[in-house]
C-alpha cells in the first residue's frame, strides 16, 4: 500500500503507457522523488506498460488501469491518491484515425477533459492541471509562424477535439480559477512511438523494405521534435507555467515529409548496407483536409522558461532510427499485438 502523505505531490499522469508519456514517466519518477506519479491508462492500442520497465518498481511510482471517459473511477483514484495535480496526455492522437472513425476523438479527448477537470474543480485550491496539447489546433499556415495569440482553425476531427479540450481548460481557469496551463507541441519523433505515424511507419517498412506511402506530393511541411525536448519542456511548464498560460513547444526543424522519408532510408541503408531504400517510397492519394505546413514561434516558453531544443535534428532522427533497428522485438509485438499482453502478463495480479 503506498503511503501517499510522504509524497509534496501527488501528480496523475494520463496517457502514461503512450508515447510521450512514457518518455514523460521514465524521466520524471527517478528525478522527482518527491512526487507520486500516479499513471492512468486504459491501455488501448497505443499504450504498451513496457514502455515503463524502468519505473514500473520504483516506489513513487504506481499504474491504475482506468478509462478517462470513467467518470467514477477516477473520482475514486482522486480520492485515494488525494490527488493535487493533473498532466494530462491521454489522448486518441492519431490523425487518420479520426477521419475513420471521430466519435472515440470526442469521447476519450473532450468528455475524458471534461471528466478530469471536473473532479479537479472541487480541489481548485490547491491542485495544477496540465493539458498536453497540439499545434495542430492552429491548422495549417501559409508563412510565418503561430504565436500563441493565433486563432485555433483545427482542421481534423483529431485536432477539432483537442481544440475544444484546450477550451475547456481556458474556461475552468476563467469561471472557476482552476489552476491550468496548456502546452501546444509540434510534431514529435523517438523511441517507443506507435508504428503508424510518419517516422516509426518509414522506420518499420524500410526494415521490412516495404512500400512507404507518402500522402499527396510529399510537400506538407511538418515542424519536428525530439520527444525529449518536449518533455524537459513539460517539466518546465508543469512547474514554472504562468497559471491560464499556454506555451508553444516547437523546436523549429521545419522539413517537407518526403525529406524525412529519404532521410530515413539513407540512414538505414548507411546503417544495414543493403539499400537504395528510397525506391520504396510510394505516392498515395492524399489524407483528406490534409493540413500544408505546421510551424511554431516558441520565443515564449524560450524567453519565460529558459527552454531551448538541445538535440540536432540529424542526431536526433539517426538515435532513433538507431533505437528501433536495437528494438525489432518492440516494433514486432507492437504489430502483432502481443504487447497488449504485457499487463496480463505482469501487472494485473499485482497489488497497488
Ligand atoms: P499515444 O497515442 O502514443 O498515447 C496515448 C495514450 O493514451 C495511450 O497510452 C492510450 O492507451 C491512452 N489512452 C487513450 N485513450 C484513453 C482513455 N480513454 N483513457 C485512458 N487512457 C487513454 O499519444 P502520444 O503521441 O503519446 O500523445 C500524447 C499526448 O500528446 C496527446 O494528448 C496528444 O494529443 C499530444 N501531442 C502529441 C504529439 C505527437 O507528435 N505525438 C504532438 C503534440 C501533442
Ligand atoms: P503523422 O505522423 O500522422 O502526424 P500528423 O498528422 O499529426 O502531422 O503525419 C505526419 C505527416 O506525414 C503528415 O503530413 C501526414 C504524412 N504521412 C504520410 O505522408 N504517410 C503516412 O503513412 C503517414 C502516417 C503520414
């Protein structure tokens, strides 16, 4: 049983078996003894528990399988880990997703919102709800770069739910000066990111010498991090974020798709000698509302958070480029699904 009085904070992380959050937890426990870090995920496609196999032991650290779209499960969870901050990341994040299938985007990214900050607005006096969102409530922008200030016209059903979510969390703070600030990332790559989005795919079907399907002309511009920048930045907005703040996070490596995807080939057959890879590359139809360009002026978080990107974007895409060809296993169970096994496994006889 943990004790949670011995704990200065005791933070939810949603979303903590996902991507960046993941990459969140396994920074954020061993640094922050102080803190519990309570992670809440449903496990769904996308989040894998072993991607916390570095944490999952440690003692301020604790895994409670709960659905955000839960609403009395979590108030038990508040209630038992008396609950004083939120990071919030779970999310349906995957844009071609929602344009198949948007209702999950509304349920699991609005009303999952709405579910937590409800429960936060009865511990407004001393409780910080971070809301990890996306640069893609902007839309898309010819040139120049989006501040802040800039009017949200998201463009999929994926970026529509995040949008109406940071309004959400806008209003809680003005009608009920809930404590919150919210974080607008750019486009994320690194380890442990789910195989159908743009750099693990290329990853993957490179190995596999698969075909790699582009979207349209391969033009659309994207404005690419490492995920570890953005996490270092999250602890920084977590901790030093003017409250009803938001903070753009980008770190400005602006790149047309096809030259991630070249990019990507050249690395691997430099790596495995065995290319061209290139010859792979396959123009298909394009996504539909498929936004041109993304990029972020992050002068803001630079200026008030002392924030600066610190991976180069080749050293950042050859480690993780690196990182998959030394995780095969990890991309394979990721596509047969057998890492959904791993709470059966590991985790669901065990005892918080
Ligand atoms: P991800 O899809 O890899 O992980 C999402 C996690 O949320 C998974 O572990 C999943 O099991 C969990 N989850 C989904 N629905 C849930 C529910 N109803 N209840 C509980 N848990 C649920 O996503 P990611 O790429 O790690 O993104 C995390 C957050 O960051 C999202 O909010 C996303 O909008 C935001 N974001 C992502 C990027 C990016 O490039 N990936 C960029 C900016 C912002
Ligand atoms: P993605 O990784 O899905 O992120 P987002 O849609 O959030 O930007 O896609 C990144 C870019 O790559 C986007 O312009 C769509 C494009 N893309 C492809 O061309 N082919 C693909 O197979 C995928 C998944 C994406």
């Amino acid at each position: 049983m943990i004790s949670k009085d011995r704990f200065e904070k005791r933070i939810i992380v949603t979303g903590g078996a996902g991507f960046i959050g993941s990459n969140f937890l396994r920074r954020a426990v061993p640094r922050y003894r102080q803190y519990l870090f309570v992670n809440i995920d449903c496990l769904t496609y996308a989040g894998n528990l072993g991607n916390l196999k570095t944490v999952e032991n440690d003692e301020n650290y604790v895994f409670e399988k709960i659905d955000v779209r839960n609403d009395e499960l979590l108030a038990d969870c508040f209630e038992k880990y008396d609950v004083n901050a939120v990071i919030h990341l779970a999310a349906e994040s995957h844009v071609d997703r929602s344009i198949i299938g948007p209702e999950a985007f509304i349920e699991t990214n609005i009303r999952g919102t709405f579910n937590l900050l409800e429960l936060a607005r009865r511990r407004v006096h001393d409780f910080r709800f971070h809301h990890v969102s996306t640069d893609e409530v902007f839309g898309s922008i010819e040139d120049g770069l989006f501040s802040e200030l800039s009017p949200y016209n998201p463009s999929s059903p994926y970026a529509a739910s995040k949008a109406s979510a940071d309004y959400l969390v806008q209003a809680y703070h003005k009608t009920y000066r809930l404590d919150t600030v919210i974080s607008n990332c750019s486009n994320n790559f690194g380890p442990y990111q789910f195989p159908e989005k743009l750099v693990p795919l290329t990853i993957r079907n490179a190995l596999l010498k698969k075909e790699i399907p582009i979207y349209g002309d391969g033009g659309n511009i994207r404005d690419w991090i490492f995920v570890e920048d953005h996490c270092r930045a999250l602890d920084l907005i977590f901790h030093g974020g003017r409250s009803g703040n938001t903070y753009n996070i980008g770190a400005g490596y602006e790149r047309p798709n096809l030259d991630i995807v070249t990019g990507i080939c050249r690395i691997i057959d430099r790596m495995l000698g065995d290319g061209p890879r290139e010859r792979l590359i396959t123009f298909v139809g394009d996504r539909p509302g498929h936004d041109r360009r993304y990029a972020l002026d992050s002068s803001k978080i630079k200026s008030e958070l002392g924030w600066e990107a610190v991976e180069s974007f080749d050293q950042a895409l050859e480690n993780t480029v690196r990182w998959y060809l030394d995780n095969q296993e990890w991309l394979d169970d990721c596509i047969s699904g057998e890492y959904l096994k791993y709470y059966e496994k590991n985790y669901s006889r065990r005892r918080n």
